[in-house]
C-alpha cells in the first residue's frame, strides 16, 4: 500500500499554494494598475505644463516687436523645466498641419517619450506657429517600477510570513498533540504502557485533552475488565 501523505505536508503545500496565489494575483493586477495610473498622471501634468508653455510662447508672439534672438533666448530658458524640450517651429506658406487644421492640441506616447503638439499661434505678421514639447517619462517609469518592486516584495514577505504563523499555530494546536497520542497509543497496544502507567500527555486545546481523556478512561475501563 502506498504511503498516504502527512497533514503537515499537506498543510505545508497548501499554504505554499495559497501564498503563491496571493503573490500571483498582486503581479497581475497591481503593476498594470499602477503604471497605468502613473502615466495617466504624467500626461495630465505634462498636458499642463504645455499649456503654460504654450501660454508664454503665444504672448511672446503676439507682441509687434520681438526678434528671433529673443524668442529663440525665451525657448532656450524653457528647456530648463526639466525632462522636456520644446521645439517651436513656423509653417511654411502653403504647409498643412492637422493641429492647425483642427486648432486643438494632442498628444502621442511612444513608451516613455510623450509629445505634445500645442494648438497653432498666430502673429500679427499672420504667420502660424507650433508649439510641440516632449517629455521623457523614463523617471516616472523608474520611480512606478521600484514602487512596484517594494509592494511586490511586502506581499511576497507578507503572505510567507502569514502562512508560516498560520502553520505553526496548527502544527502545535493540533499536529504536534496528534503525534504524541499516536505514540503513547503504540506504546499501550504494545504492551510498554499498561495500568497506573497509563497517562497521557497534557495538552492546551480543550479538544485533544478532551480526547486525552477518553483514551485515558478506555484504557482505565479495559483494565478493570
């Protein structure tokens, strides 16, 4: 007959399985969740960023008297935002360009590089301008991916650390117990242990002293008769 497999291998098992599942579900979900949510925010903050870019360019612009010295100067002093460049560029006569077709602003992503086409600004000399600003994401990819990296670790310790308590707290409560009434009934059925010398160990669950007892009062019953 094939040996039947422990409960405390079961158990083992079992709540390695559920700890995995619990690490599993976390990979998942989370990463997407949170990254996600991370370049929502950065394309909000860089959509506002453009826009007070594309503000300062445009007063710029309107003013009758402003040479390209100055404008190329008032650029150049943007650039220093941080982790964006800004390209503003004239069209040239008879150019088509769909943001100044539709006179809004939008945007493109390519994994960590987002580009932000503003809508055309007009001088008073009538020609049309665009403003186009990109923004590298790759430190708000590195600040989402240690972020995930901490959670993923917690859950993993977490959920370890959980099933080892959940664990030691059955093997004591009740394996630990059940291995030693299984002894000390080897011990009566081989004949070690008869009369006054039967005595079962003392446990701290109310349940396995409970069976203690009535093992004990069977044995006692058995050797009256």
């Amino acid at each position: 007959m094939s040996q039947v497999p422990s409960v405390e291998k079961r158990l083992i098992t079992t709540l390695l399985v559920i700890a995995a599942i619990a690490i599993g579900g976390v990979l998942a979900i989370l990463p997407y969740r949170l990254y996600s949510r991370d370049i929502q925010q950065a394309t909000a903050d860089a959509h506002r960023v453009s826009s007070v870019i594309h503000a300062a360019l445009s007063h710029a612009l309107l003013r009758d008297q402003l040479d390209q010295a100055s404008l190329t100067d008032l650029v150049n002093r943007m650039q220093g935002i941080g982790n964006v460049e800004v390209r503003l560029r004239k069209l040239e006569a008879g150019e088509i360009h769909p943001a100044a077709t539709t006179g809004r602003g939008s945007s493109t992503r390519d994994d960590t590089e987002l580009v932000y086409v503003a809508p055309p600004i007009t001088d008073p000399a009538g020609h049309t301008w665009l403003v186009t600003t990109e923004f590298d994401l790759s430190p708000m990819k590195r600040k989402s991916i240690r972020l995930i990296t901490d959670l993923v670790i917690a859950v993993a310790i977490g959920s370890l650390a959980f099933s080892a308590v959940i664990f030691l707290l059955i093997r004591q409560a009740l394996l630990v117990p059940i291995q030693a009434v299984t002894r000390r009934i080897s011990e009566i059925a081989s004949g070690e242990a008869s009369g006054e010398e039967i005595r079962m160990p003392e446990f701290s669950s109310a349940e396995m002293a409970a069976l203690a007892r009535e093992v004990e009062r069977a044995c006692a019953i058995r050797h009256a008769n």
